[in-house]
C-alpha cells in the first residue's frame, strides 16, 4: 500500500447550506466510487471553500456519509480575484494500491474547468 493524494472540487448554485451539503457529500461519493476505495482505505480529507461559501462546514457532508473517525478540517481558499465562485476542493489522502498514474481527482459541475486536463 501506498498513501496517495486525491483531490477533487465541486461548483454549486449559491452558498445555502443544503446545496453545499448535498455537492459535498456527491463529491465524496465520488471520490470513493472511482477510487475503489472504503472510509478505511482513507487517512484524512482537508476540504476548502472559496471566501464566498460560509454557510456551512464541507466536512459536515463528510461526517454524515459515514466519515465518522476521519480526521477532517475545512479551511478557506485564497481570494484571488478571478477564480471560479462558490467552490469547494478536497485533498484526500488514502491507502491505496494504486499507482499514481491510476488515482482518479473528481471536478464535477462547473468545477470541471479548473482542472481540464485531469478531469474525468
């Protein structure tokens, strides 16, 4: 086994806590269906969300999908002026037997514009 680094971002509407909620939690799922893997498989997960996004926790999404002794932690991203609105990132870092070339990072909704060259 190896520890791997995942990442991933989703877009939503506009920061009301159920959407950031919901797209959090389909950003996780995801995360864990391309990736083969089980909360066991996974170390930690650091969420981050853009200055425009406060109405609630992204872990929180995490903790309610069975992420229950995860180590989590939100923090803001960096206001730079011409970023992409109302985003929320995750860095997870996990066991996981595959090769680096194999990891799948997740950008979903309008998300998938940051990273167009990793996108799935």
């Amino acid at each position: 086994m190896a520890v791997r680094a995942i990442r991933g971002a989703v877009q939503v509407d506009a920061d009301e806590r159920e959407q950031v909620l919901e797209a959090t939690a389909e950003l996780v799922a995801e995360v864990m269906r391309r990736n083969g893997l089980t909360t066991d498989d996974v170390i930690s997960v650091l969420f981050t969300a853009t200055p425009d996004i406060n109405s609630e926790f992204p872990a929180l999404a995490a903790r309610k999908v069975g992420f229950s002794d995860v180590p989590l932690m939100c923090a803001t991203e960096i206001d730079v002026p011409h970023a992409l609105p109302r985003v929320v990132r995750l860095m997870a870092h996990v066991d996981t037997d595959l090769p680096r070339s194999e990891v799948q990072h997740v950008y979903l909704r309008g998300a998938q514009a940051l990273r167009l060259d990793i996108a799935q």
